[in-house]
C-alpha cells in the first residue's frame, strides 16, 4: 500500500496544522482546464487531493456539485479520462495524495479488478464510494484494500458506537467524518459538535480523521481544523469554478479563481492551531 | 410454502435477490435501513399491525378488488378467456393505496412524523398524500418537472390532499430524478422523516416488503380465479415500471409452473431508438442505482440514461431488483410495448369494455392483445388492470390530435 496518505497527514501534524484536503470534479468545467487547476493546486496549498469521478444521478450531492458533473459529462469526461488526469499528475508529483471519490456504478460497469489495476498503475492512493456502505465491503472495499488502495469510509451523526465498530472496521488511509446529516453544499451549524464526534472517534482509531461538508471559508478551516487532522472543501472550490465560467465555458479567471481560494483555505489551516 | 428450490424465498438475510438487491446507501442512511428492517420483521410478526392493516383494506380501499370476465375483449381477440384483476377500483385509483397503507402504518410505529415520496404519474404520489391525508401526517412528494405537467390532475389532487408537491428540474425531470431528490430529503431530515417508496425498489428492505403489501393482489386472483374458472389461469400479465403491481400479482404463482408469466416493458419509441425507451430488461444491464444492483438503462461508462416512455409510470431506466432476478431466471418473460401499442390498447379497452384503463396498465393489455388470439378459446389470461386512466385523458388527447 502507497504510504502517500499517512505521510502526508504526519507532515501536516508535525507542522502543527491540520491537512487541507481539496476536492474538485474531474473535467469540471472542461478536461483541459481540470488538469491544470489539479496540477497547480498543491502549488497553493493543498495537502491531499480529492478527484470527483462524474455521475449522471449524485443522490449525496448538492445542487453545486451535481452541475460540476454534468458541465463534466457534457464534456466527455469518462472513468478512463479521470484515471489519465490522476496519470499525468503523478509524474509531476510524486507525494500528493489522490483519493478518487463518487458513486459505484461507473466503477461497476469499468469492472471492478480491471479499475484497481488501472488505478494503482495511474497512482490513485485511495477510494471514497459513497453508496457502498460497510455492508457491501466483498464489492470494492476488500478488493481495494488488498491490492493496495486504501478505502476511505463516511462517517456521520448517525454513526452511533456501535456502528462506528462496523464502519471503522474496513476502513483504511483516513477516516472522513460527515460534518452533518445532509448533502454537499448545506450551511455548517453547529461547529462545536463537530469537535465532540472527532474526539468520539478518535477514541475508536488511530487514523486521521478529516472532517467535510459545509466548510467554505478560512475561518470555517480554522475553527474545524482545531480539532480535525484535516479539512475537507469541496462544494466551494466547484463554486469558485462555477462562478468563474463565461457563458458556461471556463474563462480567463477560472483557474486564478479557484487557486485564490485554495490559498485562502491554506491561510485557515496554517492558523487552526495558533 | 418456503421449500428449498422455491422462487419465492428472496430476498436473504444481507436483501439479494441472487445477484440482485443489496443496500447500496450512504452511511448517513444505513443506521435507518437497519432500523427499518427490524421494524418492519417486527409488523409483520405482530397480529394487531397485521389486523389494522387489514381493516383498511377492506373499508378504505374496498378490497378485494374484482376479478372480472372481460367479455367483449376476449370475443373481439377471438382466443383465450381474458379477465381482469381490477386495482384500478381501489380507492385513489390504482394498486398504490396497497403499499402506502402498509408502510404509513410502519411508519408511525416507528414514531416518524413526516412523510416523503417520490411519484412519476402521480398515483403513488397521490396514494401517499392520501395515507398522510388520512393518518394527520405532513407530506412532501417529488415529482420530475416533466411529470408535473403531463400529468396535471394528479398535481392538484396531491395538493387537494395536504401535501407539498415539489417540481424535480434536474436531468429530464422524470421519476429518477424524482427519486434522486427524495434521497436528498431523506439523508438530510434522517431523525423523524419516513421515505415511503412507492415501488419494489431501492435498498433492502424496500424490495421485499412492497412485494409483501401488493402480494395482496396474488392473492387473491389465486382464490377468485379458482371460484370463477376452478383452476389456474394459463397466463398472467402485468406492466413494469419499477414493478410493484407486476410483482404482487406474479408472486403467488412464481412456483405455478403452468402458469405463464409475463412483464410488460415501456418499449417507448422502440428498442432501436438510442434513449428512446425504458425497457431496463430488454434493453440495459445489471448495474448499481437507488440502492439496489438491477437491470439499468446506461451507457459504457456506467452513466444513467433517461429513457422515455409516454406513460410518466413507466418512464424509469431501472426496474425492481426481484425482477431482475425472475429474468435471469427465465421464470417471467419480459417483453417491450411501444408507445404506439399502449395507445392502441388504452382505445380498444376504453371502447370495447368501457374501462379506461391507466397508460401504465394499457401495455400489459397490449401484451394481452397480442397472446390471446395465440391461445385456445379454452385458456386463460388475467391482467394486473392496476390503475384508472382518468389522469391520462390530456396525454391521449394531444397524442390523438385532439384539443381538450
């Protein structure tokens, strides 16, 4: 198994910050541009990587993230095209974490051992399926986490005790804690029990806990990142994309748009501690 | 009857229907599902629940529906006795009511207080505004944009009846992205809300236990249908969508041998047109959606297609994960009915037997149409007649021309 994650996540802690772990659409809002606001995002600050793998029917996703994946669909992003972005990534950067995050079905129909290989081969680090919860481990997880891909399970507010015993028990790389029963895209409200459920599941496990959904801003970095290893944006850095785009086309600002933003969120962590 | 190499014991105990099924749900869900099942096991163990369930069956929604001798139908095919199994009569309008009272029932011993549905014609959607309607609860349908105008009169009965109905616009605005958006609901309102699904469908235990509330319909054709012929009849025939009414009627003679069995599929403008059908069994293959793996409408990179179907009931690029097991299986044959050939059959019963059968029932008619002068004058065909075609009268009006 690639040690990218757990290195990365120990750098950050012996810096005395949290990761800053950033999510963008594969081929949002063309092939082109995606690759270069990839390449260049750890130049600002990101410590991992989440990469988006388009679906036609997102049921977890926000009304922001559903449309980066169709812009991304409409341009003929396919499962192939996303392994090829993570490709030409890797040979340029060798330590960044990439976790692949979507839905089964694509994954399903590329055939699950042709797509570990092709992953591995691409320098994917790990897997984030929202739709296979640990009752459908035997699908991917297991076949993930023996071939060397870390599976990154969701945990949420509904994740009692006795369910974070399941959940945790496949799970490898990091552990993602849903900040809020919801989809992405909804408002954060109550950020101190936030830090009550990180330190819950800290108690169950050793791995680094990110925590994601609803932050937007520096400040919202810096307040989950006081007591979370690291911080999921994703719904922000689409919009920031979004908000960019000419006649729904990328402009000139597009990539300066959504790297400013990585840079703000940079700031965030750097200070969650201090 | 659970003998060893019966059809009729799926799902097992992790909700497969062989390959099919399964709890393909986020996290934030699977607390829930788990919650529901137990529930659920628990109801139907439970006489009182078995015996308030019944009650409304038989003085809200009028059970048993009739089974009826479709007399001027079979002379004009001029083959095999048709009869009808009559949901259409049931109150609301269709076999929905059947599921709807079973699961609000659930849904209140759970202690939930707030309803969601998705609909595609309306009828589930106007089935469950109705249970809410009749237990005091809140209701929020989605319903497909696309399906807010073409069947409008449903729209406004849903609304007649409390519930909130909110307009889908993502993708072509029909009953997936209805479903789509539910979920939404659901993962976000998880502490009190109640998803109540309207078809066999969706993670385990939605599959098995909307066959078990429509298994009603089975049923009971099994004990008319001995009154009436004193035997079993040679062929039943159902439309699918997601396969709720298809699969009640079907499940009590999966182990019938004799008894064919046949699913009538939305063939839309026909299998050779790129997206322009939903018939997930004839014409997809088996991937993961709405929580369960089945037979989908998707192209080579395992995205979801559209379809199209001219019937809102139908229009679903999935199908029931039990269905796709039968399929597999080769015990129910699957068979695509084009736009055309519903249209045709909705007519043909209108005129001949004075019924104006839903757009959704008028392709398994279609089928009948086509069977029957195949058979002998001395067999038998019943039709799952699972919804009135009142809410199709506009949809049949602009296909035909006519201005309403």
């Amino acid at each position: 198994m690639s040690n990218r994650i757990a290195n990365r996540f120990r750098k950050c802690a012996d810096e005395g910050r949290p990761a800053l772990v950033t999510y963008i659409m594969a081929g949002d809002p063309d092939l082109k541009t995606s690759q270069k606001i990839l390449d260049g995002m750890v130049e600002q600050g990101a410590d991992v990587i989440e990469l988006g793998i388009p679906f036609s029917d997102p049921m977890a996703d926000g009304p922001t993230i559903q449309l980066a994946g169709q812009r991304a669909l409409n341009g003929g992003q396919t499962l192939h095209k996303t392994l090829a972005m993570v490709e030409a990534f890797r040979k340029r950067d060798g330590d960044t974490p990439i976790i692949l995050m979507g839905y089964y079905n694509p994954i399903y129909i590329y055939g699950v051992d042709r797509f570990l290989d092709d992953a591995l081969v691409a320098g994917v680090d790990g897997l984030i399926v929202v739709d296979l919860p640990a009752e459908e481990d035997a699908e991917l997880c297991i076949p993930a986490i023996g071939k060397g891909i870390s599976f990154i399970r969701l945990t949420t507010p509904t994740t009692d005790d006795k369910r974070l015993e399941t959940v945790l028990k496949n799970t490898s790389g990091f552990v993602y804690y849903v900040s809020m029963t919801g989809i992405t895209g909804a408002a954060l409200t109550n950020t101190k029990a936030v830090g009550d459920a990180v330190r819950r599941i800290k108690s169950h496990t050793d791995l680094p806990i990110a925590v994601g959904f609803g932050i937007k801003t520096a400040d919202d970095a810096a307040t989950i990142g006081r007591d979370a290893d690291g911080v999921v944006v994703g719904t922000a850095l689409v919009r920031a994309i979004e908000n960019s785009l000419e006649d729904g086309k990328a402009s000139a600002y597009t990539i300066a748009a959504i790297h400013g933003l990585v840079r703000d969120l940079a700031e965030g962590v750097e200070r969650a501690r201090k | 009857m659970n003998v060893a190499n019966s059809l009729r014991n799926g799902p097992d105990e992790t909700g497969h229907f062989g390959l099919y099924g399964g709890r393909f749900v986020a996290e934030t869900l699977m607390p829930l599902i788990l919650d529901l099942e137990q529930a659920y096991e628990a109801a139907r163990n439970d006489p009182e629940y078995a015996a308030e369930l019944g009650a409304l069956n038989t003085h809200y929604t009028g059970r048993p529906s009739p089974l009826y001798f479709a007399e001027r139908l079979t002379e004009h095919l001029g083959g095999a006795k048709i009869y009808f199994k009559r949901e259409e009569l049931n109150h609301t309008g269709s076999h929905k009511i059947n599921n709807c009272l079973g699961q609000i029932l659930l849904a209140r011993r759970m202690g939930k207080t707030r309803i969601i549905a998705e609909t595609g014609a309306g009828q589930h959607g106007v089935a469950t505004a109705t249970v809410c309607a009749r237990f005091g609860l809140p209701c929020v349908v989605y319903m497909g944009a696309t399906d807010v105008e073409r069947q409008a009169p449903n729209v406004f009965r849903m609304k007649l009846l409390g519930a909130e109905v909110v307009p889908v616009t993502a993708g072509a605005g029909t009953l997936k992205d209805a479903m789509n958006e539910a979920l939404r609901d659901w993962v976000t309102n998880v502490e009190n809300t109640y998803y109540l699904i309207g078809t066999a469908a969706g993670p385990h235990p939605y599959p098995a236990m909307v066959r078990d509330f429509q298994s009603i319909i089975g049923t009971e054709l099994r004990e008319q249908f001995a009154e009436a012929e004193g035997k079993l009849p040679d062929a039943i025939v159902a439309c699918v969508g997601g396969g709720s009414n298809a699969i009640g009627i079907f499940h009590a003679f999966l182990d019938d041998p004799d008894v064919a069995i046949y699913g009538a599929e939305a063939g839309g403008y026909g299998l050779d047109v790129e997206d322009g059908h939903c018939a997930s069994m004839s014409g997809g293959r088996p991937g993961v959606l709405h929580g369960n793996r089945t037979y989908l409408l998707q192209n080579e990179d395992g995205q979801i297609l559209e379809g199209h179907s001219i019937s809102a009931g139908l229009d679903y690029p999935g199908v029931g994960p039990e269905h796709s097991f039968l399929k597999d299986s080769g015990r129910v044959t699957y068979v695509p009915i084009t736009d055309n050939e519903a249209l045709e059959a909705f007519q043909i019963c209108t005129r001949l037997e004075g019924i104006i059968p839903a757009l959704e029932s008028a392709h398994g008619l279609a089928q009948v149409m086509k069977l029957a002068p195949t058979m002998g004058k001395d067999q038998t065909i019943v039709l799952s007649l699972s919804g009135r075609g009142d809410k199709d009268v506009n949809t049949v009006a602009k296909h035909l021309g006519v201005e309403v």
